[in-house]
C-alpha cells in the first residue's frame, strides 16, 4: 500500500479559534487543540548556548505581562540540568520593554529573575520561592554583558541585588 495516495478527508473541530494574542505560532496552537487541552505549553523565548559554557534559557516578559507558575516551575525543573560534565542550564525570567525600531531596552531598564532548581524550592506553590536571584539592569551594555557567557558571572556579581 501506497500510503502517500491516502488522502485524509478528517477535518478536526477545534475548541477555539487560532488568536495570535493568545498562542504566540500556529504550532502551539495545533499541538493544543490536538491534546485534551489539559497541558501546558510554555514558549522558551530564548536559548543561548555556547560551546564550553552554561546554557541560558530564558523567558522575556513585558513590564505589564503576568507569570504564571506553571512558567516558573519549568523554568525550576531545567534549572541545574547537566550538560555534560562541567556545563549545565541556568533559567532567567527576564521583566523589560523592548524598542524594537531603535533596537534597546526602554529606559534601559531590565530585570533578571535567576530561577533555582526545582528541587532546592521548598514551597512549589508561591512563585517567589522559585527566584534565587535578583539582577537590576540599568543599560543594555550590561545586559549584554549578563547575557554573554565568557562575562556572565562577573557582571552578575556585580549587579547582584543592585538597586
């Protein structure tokens, strides 16, 4: 049997409509629909990754943006995963605008939430015992120096609880 001439004639009724506010690609979206919708689908904003150092994986939210636990919790649960013998994911939730046609941080102004291993959070249920560190970022040179593995841990301890 042939199975490329099989042709589907299945068309699926979705519980809502595809709303580009709410599910961010067409993939979520689908992958929700096609699941008894009991997940939970986080969208990693960004992953950095060099060669020989820590992986960053981060999610970004606007100042006006909520989140929510289930964020912090998978954020926890990659948080400390070996990546070999000496590299490992450090989770970050970071709290900024962004002015895309001038390419900066509003103001200059960035937050870095680093986020612990989910086994060294002792209440699951408050997301501020998720948070193992607080980073004030006042200019995106900083946060390019946050961001960039071969400068991430003295510029993080520099800025650590800086106000």
């Amino acid at each position: 049997m042939n199975i490329t001439k099989i042709k589907l004639n299945y068309k699926m009724k979705t519980t809502k409509k595809f709303n580009s506010s709410y599910y961010n690609n067409e993939f979520n979206y689908l992958i929700s629909q096609l699941t008894d919708l009991k997940r939970s689908i986080m969208d990693i904003d960004c992953v950095l990754s060099k060669y020989g150092y820590n992986t960053f994986m981060i999610d970004h939210k606007k100042s006006s943006d909520k989140v929510s636990l289930n964020t912090v919790t998978q954020l926890a649960t990659f948080a400390g995963v070996k990546l070999g013998e000496k590299n490992e994911i450090q989770s970050f939730i970071v709290r900024s605008n962004i002015n895309t046609d001038i390419c900066e941080t509003i103001g200059g102004f960035t937050i870095v939430y680093e986020i612990k291993n989910i086994d060294k959070v002792e209440n699951k249920k408050e997301i501020t015992n998720f948070v193992k560190s607080i980073y004030t970022i006042f200019n995106d040179e900083d946060l390019k120096l946050f961001f960039q593995q071969e400068t991430h841990e003295i510029t993080k301890q520099r800025l650590k609880n800086n106000f």
